[in-house]
C-alpha cells in the first residue's frame, strides 16, 4: 500500500504524533480504505488515511512488530482521480484542519481532475454544484479567492504556504487596484 500521491495536504499532520501514539497503544481502530489504477500493480489510499499508513510504517521501522505490517484494510473498486483527490480532500478536512493553500491548490487540481474527465471547463458555478454533488462544501465566493490565491500568488514562493483565506481576501482587490493602475 502506498500513500496517495496527489494529496492535497502537503504540511504534515499537526495530529500526527498523537496519531502515531493512539496507533501504538490502540492499534489501527478504523481500517484504511484503499483501491487500485486500473493500470497499477500496487494499491493507494483511496480515501484518507496516508497519515496513518506513515504512522503504521514509522512503527513497523521503530518495532518490527508484526501488527504494523500486516493490516486490515477495506478495498474499493477504482472509480477515477478525481474521486480519490475528492475523497482525500473531504477526509482531510474532517480530520484535521487543512491550510488555505493546501485546500486552493487541491479544489484547482479536483477542478483539473474534473475537467479533464468531463471534457469541459467549469465555471464557478457548475464546479460549485459538482463539488456539491461530490460532498465538498465550497461556494463560489471561496472557490474564486482558491482561483486568485493559485493563479496570482504563487510568485510569492514558500510564503504563500501561510496565507490564510483572510489575507487573499484582503490582497486580491489589492493586487486587482495596481494592475487597473499599471494598465492606465
């Protein structure tokens, strides 16, 4: 089982050590859900879970017990990308509060995922409704601040990792103001 690649948490888990610490002294309480790419001889992370499946190695390299290498898991028939990147996107959230960054750049790679499945680009709105359905609850005045922070902040480099949906909100009409300035 590896972890899924395409995860939209790119920071470590604040909760990891108290994950970790809770699978040492309890075991894996709720067992991973993992599927397979059609194409793939090796299975993933099919919804959440690639915090634990980091805990579960870290103690099977520290103990050699055996409970950390063999688990029980649920499998689920592969459906598509963009339903694991879905799911891990809901998985993460719930579990553990996510950046701002890391949800803008994960809803515009599910916006991506979702485009290319469909063959067709989406609005705000239609891609407010679709992630809807897919049980992602973003509206369209926080999916165009994820737009702006992925598509005009990224320059910004390694700082933009610690922007908070308050600070795009307050740079955007900003940014917005110098461009209409630098085009007159």
């Amino acid at each position: 089982i590896r972890p899924y690649e395409n995860n939209p948490r790119r920071s470590l888990n604040a909760k990891f050590d108290d994950i970790k610490e809770s699978i040492r002294t309890s075991g894996l309480r709720s067992p991973l859900t993992v599927t397979r790419r059609p194409e793939e001889s090796h299975y993933i992370v099919e919804a959440g879970g690639n915090t634990r499946l980091l805990a579960l190695r870290q103690l099977w390299s520290e103990t050699r017990d055996p409970r950390y290498r063999q688990i029980v898991v649920l499998f689920r028939p592969w459906r598509s990308e963009s339903h694991v990147l879905s799911a891990h996107l809901i998985e993460n959230e719930q579990r553990g509060e996510m950046s701002f960054w890391d949800k803008a750049t994960g809803i515009v790679a599910l916006k991506q995922r979702l485009e290319a499945e469909q063959g067709r680009q989406l609005a705000l709105r239609p891609l407010e409704d679709v992630l809807h359905a897919l049980g992602l609850s973003v509206n369209t005045a926080t999916l165009g601040l994820y737009m702006f922070a992925t598509e005009r902040l990224r320059t910004l480099g390694e700082a933009v990792v610690n922007l908070a949906g308050l600070d795009v909100k307050s740079l955007q009409p900003r940014l917005n103001a110098l461009k209409r300035y630098a085009q007159a």
